[in-house]
C-alpha cells in the first residue's frame, strides 16, 4: 500500500519534472549542407574539355565521393560537437546538359542541432574506419552504404570516391578509348580517410527554427596537386595523369598517390554561408 | 432464470443449424468463399552474404502467390495463339533467356533486343530493362501480353480465359484472398507472376560457394577471379569487377562499354538509356547485366552481338570502340591468350545448377 502511495506521488513530479525539457529542446535550427564542384574556379560539367596542363585538355566522366562525420564544433579546441551528418554520398557528375543541377549542387541529408554559434566545421572524406568494416550487404536496397558499384570486395574497402575521365595525350581533340587516354581514380581503404575541420572567419550561426545553408565548394583540379615531388609533371606539381592513369588502390604507388588525392580534398574544399 | 437460459439456448441452436444448412447449399456461381484462404509468407531463401532487397508492401510474397505466379509464368493460355508463354523466351535452363540475339514473338516478328536473364532480377531496382524504361516487376508484367513482338494478345482476352479456367479461380483465391472470379484481374495476375520472379534467386554458383569458403577454385579459374577483379598485384587489371561486380556480378549501372562506333551521341542505332533519361549523352548506354550463368546465355550484349565469349573478350581487351560517352574503364588490357582462357574459366565457375534444368 504505501509502495502504491510512494509511485502515486512521484508520478507527477516525473510527468513535471520531464514537461519542463520541452521548450528547451526545442531550440534547434536546420543546417543544409549543399556540395558543389569547380575546376580551377570554372563550374565543373563531366564531358566538357578544360586544361589539364598547357596542351593536355581533361575531360571528366564521373566525379563523386562520400562524405561523413560532419559536425559542427562550438568552439575551436572543444570536442563539444553536434553531428549533421553520420554518412552520405555525393554525386557531382552532372554533365554539361545538365548545368543547372550543376550550379544548385546535390545535399546532402542532414540532422537539426541545437541553436548557437559555432566555430568550427568538420568533414570526413570517405567511409571512415568503423563503417569500413561493413558492406554493401549488410545494407537493405537504398541505403547509401548498399551500392555495389562502390565497394571493393578483394581489398574489403569502400571506394571513398571516384574521378574517372579521359585526358588527351597526343592533343589530337579526341578522346580515345582504344589509346588508353581514360584514367580512372577509384579512391579507397582505411589508410586514405582524411578529416579536416574548417574555421570560417565568420562564426556559423544556426538559429532556432531557421534552416542554414552551407556550401562546400570542391576544386577538382586541385585534387591533383602532388607537392610530394613525385609523379608529377615536370613544371607543375600536378600529378602526371599521363603516366599514372589510374589507381585502384592495391599496388605500393597507387595507395600512395590515392593517398594524395584523398588528402588534397582539404585544400580543395571551401566553406560558403 | 431457468426459463430465460433454455429459450436461449435453443435459440442459438436453431441459428446454428440456419448457418449450417448454408455451408451445405453451393456456392453462387462465380463465389470462391467456400475455398479457404491461408496464405503463408513465402521464405525469400537468401544465400549468405546477398543484400537484402526490397519488396513491395502491397504485395509481399506468399507460398501461394508464387505458384500461381509460376503457373501463368509458364502457361500459353497468355498469348493470343496460346504457342507461347513468358517461359518461350525466358527458359529455366537457359538462366531465364533463349539462346536467340533477338527474340522472336507468336507472330515470328523479331524484336529489337535479346532477352534477359531473369534470375536476381528482384534486385534491379535501378529500373528493368536493358534501358531501365519500367520501375517494377508488376508493372513490367503487364507489358509482354499485348507487347505486337511478344504474346501480342489483350488482357481482356487473358482474364476471359483464366477466369473460365477450372483451376485458376480457385488459384487466385488462395493466393489473394478475392470472394468472386469477378474481382480476377490483370493486376492480381501480375502480382502473382512478380512474385514469382523474385523467388529466382541465384547464388549457389562455384563461385558463391569460393565465396562462402565452401568450394576451391583450380589455379586457372583462380587467376581469372584475380584478373576480373584486380585481386592481385602482380596481374594486369581486366577491370570486369567495376562494372560486374559480386555477388550480383553487376553494380546496375547504365554505361557504355564501347561495343559501337559512334562519333556523336546520335550515331547510335538503338539509343538506350538515353531515350528514357531524355538526354543525348545517355544514348549507348545500357544496363550492366548480371554474368551469372553466362556460358549459357549466348549470344552476348543487348542485342547479340557476340556469338562466343572469345569475341566478348576480344572486344574488352581491344579497349572497345570510339564513342563520345564510353567509360574510362573501357581500355587496352594486353591480356595474353593465358590471361583470356583463365578469364573465361573464371566465367565458367558463374553457372549456377539451379538455373541450368529443364522443369
């Protein structure tokens, strides 16, 4: 009996004392992150010529990575952070009949935060470790985790990203197959994850109930930067795409320029509010 | 109280005894109700290691569905002359094709495209079809019945029939539930017939059951799964993996891999995906098909273009035909005669005897 008593008193201190989160939890604002791409400041299109190198014109056919762990940071050495993202794939491969899906970018799916101002932005660059160890089977159909076209079964890795085009070589105009002039850079394993935490001179305010946009600008071009002083080409410190065409990730020198290309995604990136 | 209690019981019972007199009368014509409907979910065996994939809410499968699925999948009674069925151009032992580069309907008419396999085809749902034109099984059903180079009949004419037929009723009953013939329609039909296509589940192949650690593969098939799927270091990349890879043996990609010259995005005879996405630089590309039990399902590509897979490896390691849209991975292998014949082992070990009896 006074057990009942006890249980009948406390219950509406509980029903109370949880009432009172309410408004608090309430205080959150919607962050829209928007991926787009550019090569060297022009919008990037796949099956549109740019300059590689002087004389060496590039012509993409897919670009796309997946990005994860995306948070925000309230202040510069905290680890106080609001997750947006856990993992999400992005397609940047819109060709040139496709220019202003190119210009709008693709978002990704995100999560409310807390209202407030932050400081910092981190990003994660492929599949980190933990979901690494999965794969597309353990995923039901739609799941972004569940593309086959996207996992590595021999090296049991995801590709983190993809960069696949052609560069013409012999400068004739044309891209030829049956020459070898594609190259395709399939991106992936543990070992070439790279995070990056930005901080924008201007603090990202998410205000509660308002949706915020944040675009992330990626220079392909600038993917290709190789400052190690190998395989480059002889003027520029940009991979030798003629010669290194492609990377697959299970030979010595192709985990070591993946490695590259996946670290250049931090240079490459730029924040927009 | 006593009183009360008897007037009541009897009454129950002559209630009882109306109900029972009507068990006993037959049925109205066209009723089904006196047949029982207990249908039992269908157990999608999946082998291990496979995705898992999506079925539709409003048609789960059921023991039921799927063998009236099976049924009308084999019966001529869908074509107009009642010559052919879906099973004339999808054979179980040919992996669900027909040996033909171009399939040929009840009127000797030959359609544009060669059949496709049908096993793991619950996994497409990046669109069926060589072009991806249709989103589901249901809705692809509905076409071949009144498709001029296929079973050229109509669906009226269909559901005359099953609904006249001495088992079908009573079929579609058991398998959905309907109270009279007259709620038979082509809908159910189809439902039925997607069912049982997804219950075409391949993965008890040589090379599944390697994967599973429950098969070795000879050193010849062994150097074609590194070649395929660029496993070792010390072998060329034949680069097959990326476009067809495991367990599926295809990522359902559209792509095009070069097999036609073109030097514009319209010089394409038949323009594929790019007559469904509407932009030219689709045309030529195709979905990725699946390379199980490809021995059996010559000739290759979508239109039978290759009658052996010497040629189809002839073409890869060539790197292909110029065309303004086709993928990078498409490129020069300088594979040597070794490397081609450990390839086509490998390829060999893709048959799965699930696939390969006649019913």
């Amino acid at each position: 009996m006074r057990k009942i008593l006890i249980i009948l008193i406390s219950l509406p201190i509980f029903i109370a004392s949880s009432c009172d989160k309410d408004p608090e939890m309430e205080v959150v604002g919607d962050v829209e992150i928007i991926f787009r791409a550019n090569y060297d400041g022009e919008l990037f299109l796949t099956q549109k010529d740019y300059e590689y190198i002087p004389d060496m014109s590039i012509k993409f056919s897919t670009f796309d990575l997946y990005v994860s762990n995306i948070s925000l940071l309230k202040e510069e050495s905290s680890t106080d952070e609001s997750e947006l993202v856990e993992i999400d794939f992005v397609d940047l491969s819109f060709d040139i009949n496709q220019q202003s899906r190119a210009e709008e970018g693709d978002t990704v799916f995100t999560k409310k935060v807390p209202a407030g101002s932050y400081k910092g932005f981190k990003i994660g660059f492929g599949v980190p470790a933990d979901l690494n160890r999965t794969s597309p089977n353990d995923y039901g159909s739609g799941d972004v985790l569940a593309t086959s076209s996207h996992y590595w079964a021999p090296l049991d890795s995801y590709i983190f990203s993809k960069i696949e085009g052609f560069v013409d070589k012999d400068n004739d105009g044309i891209y030829e197959t049956s020459e070898g002039e594609g190259f395709t850079f399939h991106l992936g394993r543990d070992e070439v994850y790279t995070e990056r935490i930005i901080f924008p001179s201007d603090p990202i305010v998410v205000e509660d109930g308002q949706k915020l946009e944040i675009y992330i600008d990626i220079d392909v071009k600038k993917l290709f930067n190789m400052p190690i002083d190998q395989f480059d080409t002889n003027d520029d410190n940009l991979l030798d795409i003629e010669v290194y065409d492609g990377a697959h990730g299970n030979q010595e020198e192709e985990l070591i320029i993946a490695k590259q290309l996946m670290r250049n995604y931090s240079e490459a990136t730029l924040l927009e509010q | 109280m006593y009183k009360a209690l008897l007037v009541s019981l009897l009454c129950l019972c002559v209630v009882m005894l109306f109900t029972c007199k009507d068990k006993t009368k037959p049925p109205a014509p066209g009723e089904l109700t006196h047949i029982s409907y207990r249908p039992k979910p269908y157990p999608y065996n999946l082998p291990e290691g496979f995705p898992r994939f999506e079925v539709p809410k409003d048609n789960p499968g059921t023991v039921e569905g799927v063998s009236l699925g099976e049924k009308l999948f084999f019966d001529p009674l869908l074509s107009a002359d009642n010559t052919m069925s879906c099973s004339s151009c999808h054979f179980p032992h040919l992996a669900m094709t027909d040996k033909k580069a171009r399939s040929t309907g009840i009127d000797g008419k030959e359609g544009i495209r060669s059949a496709m396999s049908l096993i793991n085809v619950a996994y497409y749902r990046e669109g069926l079809f060589w072009d991806g034109r249709v989103k589901t099984l249901e809705e692809q059903a509905l076409l071949p019945v009144e498709d001029s180079v296929e079973l050229h009949n109509s669906w009226d004419e269909v559901l005359n029939r099953l609904k006249k037929h001495s088992e079908y009723p009573a079929l579609f009953r058991k398998a959905f539930g309907i109270s009279s013939i007259e709620e038979m329609d082509k809908y159910l039909a189809v439902k039925a017939i997607a069912q049982y296509e997804r219950s075409l589940i391949s993965g008890n192949t040589k090379f599944d059951r390697f994967r599973r650690g429950e098969a070795v593969l000879s050193e010849e098939e062994m150097r074609g799964y590194e070649l395929f799927f660029d496993a070792s270091p010390d072998l060329p990349d034949a680069e097959c993996g990326h476009c067809h890879n495991a367990p599926l043996m295809t990522t359902n990609e559209y792509l095009n891999n070069g097999i036609s010259e073109a030097f514009t995005t319209e010089d394409f005879t038949d323009k594929g995906y790019g007559l469904i996405t509407g932009n030219p630089l689709d045309n030529g590309k195709f979905r990725v098909p699946s390379l199980r039990n490809i021995i059996l399902t010559a000739p290759y590509m979508h239109d039978g273009r290759f009658k052996t897979l010497e040629e189809v490896i002839e073409h890869y390691n060539s790197g292909g035909k110029h065309g303004p849209n086709v993928s990078p991975l498409i490129r020069p292998l300088n594979l040597n005669e070794v490397q081609k014949r450990q390839l086509i082992a490998f390829l060999e070990t893709l048959t799965d005897p699930n696939f390969t009896q006649q019913n």
